[in-house]
C-alpha cells in the first residue's frame, strides 16, 4: 500500500478539528464539550482518508 501526503486543505481543517476538540476538553464548549471524542475521531479519519486515497 502506497500512503499519499493528504492535501493542505484537508490537513488544515484536521488541525482545527483536533485542536477545538483538545480545547473543549478544559474550556466549556457547549457542543464541543459533550462531543469532543467523536470530533477528534473525525479529525482523524480526515487525516488517514487523506493519506490513503489519492487526490483527497
């Protein structure tokens, strides 16, 4: 299996994800907060669709 470099975008936005997830866990976010597990989850899936599938 050959791993692709995910786009700027795609990195940028997983970035954002991840850091609004981490901030939520100290920091009462109201929807973060309650869902931070699953947004991080998502920022990661972002990163490995990404890395796997060419062009994403």
């Amino acid at each position: 299996m050959r791993l692709n470099a995910p786009k700027k975008i795609v990195w940028l936005i997983s970035l954002i994800l991840a850091v609004v997830s981490i901030l939520g866990r100290f920091v009462l976010i109201p929807f973060v907060t309650v869902y931070g597990f699953w947004i991080i989850c998502v920022a990661w899936l972002l990163l490995f669709l990404g890395s796997w599938l060419k062009g994403f």
